[in-house]
C-alpha cells in the first residue's frame, strides 16, 4: 500500500501530497473507504478493503444463456469487488438484451456478504416481452404511399403471422440500414435529390413496442439527358463501347442501371488488356428540365496488384472454400469489377450472414490487399414438413441436410417422404469442386413407390443410385453430364388394367447415361422478373441393362417486367423418346397435365394417349407445352407476398409404339386459361390454381383446381 501513497517518511507534511495519495489509494479500486490523518508528527492511514468476488450468477434469465453474459460482464471470481464494476456490467447486459431486441429489459444486482471478506454476485434479470414494431409511418412522401416505403426497407410492422421472423423487432442497426434502402429506393425512381431528414423510433408507454416515424424529402424525379463515354486510352473505339450502356436518353434516372453500365464498361475494357481503368460518371444536373447528363469518362487508373487476400471470421470454413470463388488471385491486376463480383459469389454461397470484402493498401504503393470479413451461420437443417396437395393427398416429410459439410462445402441430404400417392427415401452428396477444379460432382441413392392406380391401373417401383457432374463454360452456360443405373418393378395391376399395361408387368434394369445445356440470363432463379433461358438435354439408355432408348428435351423461357410490379413469361417444353430395337416401357413415356410445370386445367396424366375402354392413360412418345403467365403481387394483407398470376396453358402429348382400335391417340393442342395464387407461408409455400379447359379430346380428364401446401412439396 505504500507504493500508492508517493509519501515517505521525513517528507515534510504536504497537503496536496496528502490530497494526491488519497486519490491514487481510491484509483486502485482495492478500497471501499480510505481516510488519512495527522496524530503529532504522524500520519495515519485507515482503510476498507473491497470485498473479493467469490461467484457471479444470473437469475431469471432464459432467452441469453450465462455463458454469453458471463463474456460480457467485468466481474469475475476472484478478483476486487466495486461498485463502479457492477454498474458497468448491469449497463453492459441491458445493451446485450436491446440487441435482441428486448428493450423492457430489467436487471437488478443483488450483492450476497460471506465470511473472509468475500461477496457473491447476483444479477436478478426480469428479461420483459420482445419489444416489437407496432407502426412504421413516413412524413413527406407524396410520391410514393406509406404501405410501397414499407416494403422497400427491411424492418416490418409486428403481426400474429411473423412468430417465424425478427424483421419486426426493433433494431436501431436494422433501421440505420432502413435509410439506405430508402434512399436506394428513390435513386432507383429517378428522385437523384432525394434524402432521409430523419428516423425517429419512439418507446411506446407500456415499454412494448416502438413506433418509428421517417421524414423524407423527395425532391423531383428526373430523366437521363445526353449519355455519353471519353476516354482517352489509345486503341480503345467508344464506338463499340456505346452500345454496352444499359440506359438510353429520356429513361428515367436509375443509380443501378449507372453502376451496372459501369461494370460493363470495366469488363469491356479489361478484355482488350486495360486491367487498370478508373470509369468515373461526369454529372451534370439540369433542375429546370429535370434532366440529368452522364459521361462516363475511362482513364487509365493507378497500376496496382493484388498483394494477398486475408480472410478473417471463417472458424469452420475452409479458406479455400472462398478462395475458390474468387474471381482473381495474388499477383492479378487490382480490379474492382472482379472484386464485386467476387463479393457477390462468396454470399450466394449460402454459408455466411455477413460478407464484407475491402481493399487496404499494401506493403508498396503498387499493392493491394484484400480483406475479407465473414461471420459464419449455421448450415446444418433438420426439417420436418406437413402438407397436402390435390395430387399427392396428405404429405408428411423428414430430411437432414448439411450445405457445408466438414467445413469443405460439400452438400449432403438425406430425405424421406410419406404420402398418400407415394413414398420415397433418398441420399444426395454434392462435392463443388470436385479434384479443386471448377466441376461439381455428387450422387444420388434413392428407393420410392408411387401409386399411378387412378391414372393407369398400377404401382412402380424404383431403385437405384446416379452419378452427376456439372462445369460452368461461362458465368451462364453449363454443362452437365449424369449417370443412372435403376431397378424398377411395375407391379399391382388388376385384371381389368388395359393390356398394354399388363404386357409390362414386372421387373427391369435401366441403364442410361445422359447430358444437359443450360444458358441461364435470369436474374433469380427462384423469384425471376427479368432474362432468359435456354437448354436442352439427351439421354441414352442401353448401357448394360434390359431397357433401351434415346431421349431428347429442351425447353426455354423469357422473363419481362412490365413496371415494378407486374411480370409477363413465357415458358415452354418439348421432349421425344425412340425405343431402340422395342417399344417403349409406359414408365418410361412422358406424362402431361397436373402442375404448373405441365398444363393446368387438366389432371394428372390427364392429356395424352388413353385405353379408351378402361379409361387408363398410356403416355407419349412426344410432348410440348407452352405456359404464357403475367405475376403481380397482391397487397391483400400489408407485407404479406402474396401473387397472383394470369395465364394460358398449351400442349399436347401423343404417340405410343402399339396401337390398337381401343388406344385414342390424338395430337391436337389442348388450351387451358386460368388464375393462380402463391404464398410462401412460415409453414411452407402455398400454391392454388384455377384454370379451365377450352380445348380438348373428348377422352382427356380435366380438373377445374390445383393445390398444394406444404414445407416441400
């Protein structure tokens, strides 16, 4: 202790010096009291030792478990009791519990006197209900209706159907974001001016919820004026450069169709060997005509390499699991498109909630590094689904599936699936990159039996194991090439079944090998509103086995938006399968009617050649069908995605190798229209189809409705 006082003996008494001592005997935070005095020639000093913390513990707490509060809190076993300390940690897990959004949160320390000057710490945690968002209003918008702003940001309006989702708990971190949606929103629309004044969340008295209110200032909404590229690097025709421009004069103004011009102008230039190009967009800003100019001016940027790539947060991924995804490497030319892009690959990856990729400079001028900062999310899935469909009846199914085994990227699957039409169990593994090269490989086992008795008097059975590999040519075409080898038994038939399907009664090996062809210029394959499709695939069956063919498909589609909202496609399908040397097996013929993959209006195996005398269908040797749909969402219930979409269905499927007088076989299109629905629910997607048959064989089976609700169906 008296290394803190700086006083010795013989020192002459100084009042500061005294003064000094006695705060720096406070700042060791060993002491609870500390007093000094001069008795004669003395000088006298009292203390009271902090007591020592023998054990912190939570109480009430079931939401945050202790070992995430005891990483926050200062306290500790065996070190120095104060006050200040337990203040500290009360603030620090009151901010843990706003960050989940609990901000009612209560935390009162209650501090427990033992023997030998030891204490035991207890935080009593009154945890309070999650504080959610009871509304989300905006002042200043004229342009643009409060319910359109609301789904433009990420933070929703609490509601009973959001128990799966945390988009309705208030997050000031979410709502700092909110602001940058907003103003990407309205840069979008062409509002260059536009900004956000403020965002406001204000508690609400019962400490329940939070109500947020933001002022916008839209400005006016402006149109692109003369559009324009400069440059001055030699051997470079802006000429040829022009037409890769996404925006012409008199479109409204949109800050995305600028950075995608961008990109396209820096891939451009990069291919004719300028990896060092700085494109900069000259603006000039017409208030009266409302107008904006832009020329986008190209000069050869600082010549800088990529020096390393460091990345930071992967602790069960592989590094290179993302490196693998990059688009350049150490030594390559700095490149800010390929790092975007890069970017990009890393998120759709599926493995990450964050992925942040920076430049900071290097060792030398010239050099660049690359940091990569990645916060890892759980990849692992235990599913159990419920549903029911108009085709399968009640659906019950189970799978475990892995999106990163090991760390190394590797998909595994295994599924069963029990319903009332069929049963199904299956393993899939998918290795990416298959030997480190840009291949994916993987395989399939798989047992499952379907119940085809109300289609065509009879059970199959299949099972077996395929074998897949997969490369991209391009960034949209790719190639696939696969292999099956498949025991299937046709079986359960009754007396009264037509005779073609009694002829295939029994057990078979198939044996093919097969390839496909996809370019793929969607913008999402999963919710598409822009680009196109085109592939096409082959299968050969007769490698080994007792079945034999050759099969061909293709199909294409085209996305268009039409505004904001609305989507028109077009989609269609054909296939044709030749035996080699035999007819081909019922099992293995297309089938047509049923889905929205098919041709709506008409059932399941409801169009096509039919044993007209026991009313079972046969399937074709060929097919086409052609789906034209226009999507739109339905605001029905405010932030619920529910769509809507009009469409008109043709098709046909004909010719079987053994006719007989009984066999209708007719090739004429068949024409369906009709309305549909689609919601993905917490619970699963819902799918409703309304549709009616106008052009038809008197033979086909027609169903005016289709639906299905389930986790997978």
């Amino acid at each position: 202790m008296r290394s803190y006082l700086a006083i010795s003996v013989g020192d002459p008494f100084d009042g500061r010096a005294v003064n000094q001592a006695l705060k720096s005997l406070f700042a060791t935070g060993l002491f609870a009291d500390v007093t000094i005095r001069r008795e004669g020639r003395s000088l006298v000093v009292r203390v009271v030792e902090n007591p020592i913390v023998n054990r912190v513990a939570f109480e009430g707490n079931s939401k945050i478990k202790d070992a995430q509060l005891e990483a926050e809190v200062q306290l500790k076993p065996r070190i120095v009791y104060t006050r200040p300390r337990v203040q500290s940690d009360v603030q620090r897990i009151v901010e843990i519990y706003r960050r989940s959004g609990r901000f009612a949160a209560t935390v009162n320390p209650k501090v427990i006197q033992l023997e030998q000057n030891r204490v035991d710490v207890v935080y009593e945690i009154d945890e309070g209900p999650v504080t959610g968002v009871r509304a989300i209003s905006f002042v200043g918008n004229t342009e643009f209706s409060d319910s359109e702003l609301r789904g433009a940001i990420s933070t929703r309006e609490s509601a009973w159907y959001r128990f799966f989702s945390s988009d309705d708990i208030y997050d000031p971190d979410r709502l700092t974001f909110d602001r940058e949606l907003l103003r990407k929103f309205y840069l979008k629309e062409g509002y260059a001016d536009f900004r956000v004044i403020s965002a406001v969340a204000e508690l609400t008295r019962d400490r329940e919820d939070f109500i947020i209110t933001l002022t916008v200032e839209e400005g006016e909404r402006y149109n692109f004026g003369k559009i324009d590229v400069e440059t001055k690097l030699k051997d470079v025709n802006v000429d040829t450069l022009r037409p890769l421009l996404t925006t012409e004069e008199g479109d409204t103004y949109n800050a995305d169709e600028v950075e995608k011009s961008i990109q396209a102008l820096t891939d451009a230039v990069g291919n004719l060997g300028f990896a060092f190009v700085d494109i900069e967009p000259a603006v000039n800003r017409d208030r009266e005509k409302r107008t904006i100019d832009l020329t986008y001016q190209i000069a050869e940027g600082p010549r800088v390499y990529v020096d390393r790539i460091d990345i930071v947060g992967n602790v069960r991924t592989l590094d290179k699991v993302l490196r693998r995804e990059f688009r350049l490497v150490e030594g390559d030319a700095f490149n800010a498109a390929k790092i975007r892009r890069s970017r990009d690959r890393i998120r759709s990856l599926g493995f990450f909630d964050t992925v942040d990729v920076t430049a900071e400079p290097g060792d030398s001028p010239d050099r660049s590094v690359i940091r990569v900062d990645v916060e890892e999310k759980s990849t692992g899935e235990l599913s159990f689904g419920v549903g029911i469909s108009s085709l399968d009846g009640p659906l019950a199914d189970v799978s475990i599936t892995e999106r990163n085994l090991l760390g190394r990227g590797q998909d595994l699957k295994l599924g069963l699936t029990v319903s009332g039409r069929r049963q199904e169990a299956d393993i899939s593994f998918t290795e990416p990159y298959f030997l480190d090269r840009n291949i994916s490989a993987g395989f399939d086992i798989f047992r499952r039996t379907t119940d085809f008795q109300d289609e065509s008097s009879h059970e199959e059975e299949n099972t077996g194991f395929g074998l897949r590999m997969g490369y991209s040519i391009t960034e949209e075409l790719s190639h696939s090439l696969n292999y099956r080898l498949s025991f299937d038994e046709l079986n359960d038939v009754p007396d009264t079944a037509s005779r073609f399907i009694q002829a295939q009664v029994g057990k078979s090996t198939k044996s093919s090998i097969g390839h496909s062809l996809l370019y793929d210029e969607r913008d999402s394959r999963i919710d598409t509103r822009e680009g196109y499709y085109v592939g096409m695939g082959q299968e050969f069956a007769g490698v080994g086995g007792t079945v034999y063919y050759v099969q061909q498909t293709a199909r294409a589609g085209y996305y268009y938006p039409l505004g904001d909202d609305w989507v028109a496609s077009v989609n269609a399908r054909f296939g044709y399968i030749a035996g080699l040397g035999e007819d081909v097996r019922v099992i293995d013929r297309f089938t047509l009617g049923g889905n929205s993959n098919s041709l709506r209006g008409f059932e399941s195996s409801g169009v096509g050649p039919r044993d007209i005398t026991t009313d079972d269908a046969l399937g074709g040797n060929i097919f086409y069908s052609t789906s034209i749909e226009l999507t739109t969402p339905i605001r029905i219930i405010q932030d619920v995605d529910i769509r809507g979409s009009v469409f008109t269905d043709i098709g046909s499927l004909f010719s079987v190798d053994d006719k007989g007088p009984e066999v209708a076989d007719e090739g004429s299109p068949r024409v369906a229209a009709g309305i549909g629905f689609s919601y993905v629910s917490p619970f699963g997607p819902i799918r409703v189809d309304f549709a009616q048959a106008f052009v038809k064989e008197d033979f086909d089976k027609t169903e005016l409705l289709r639906f299905s609700f389930g986790t997978r169906l």
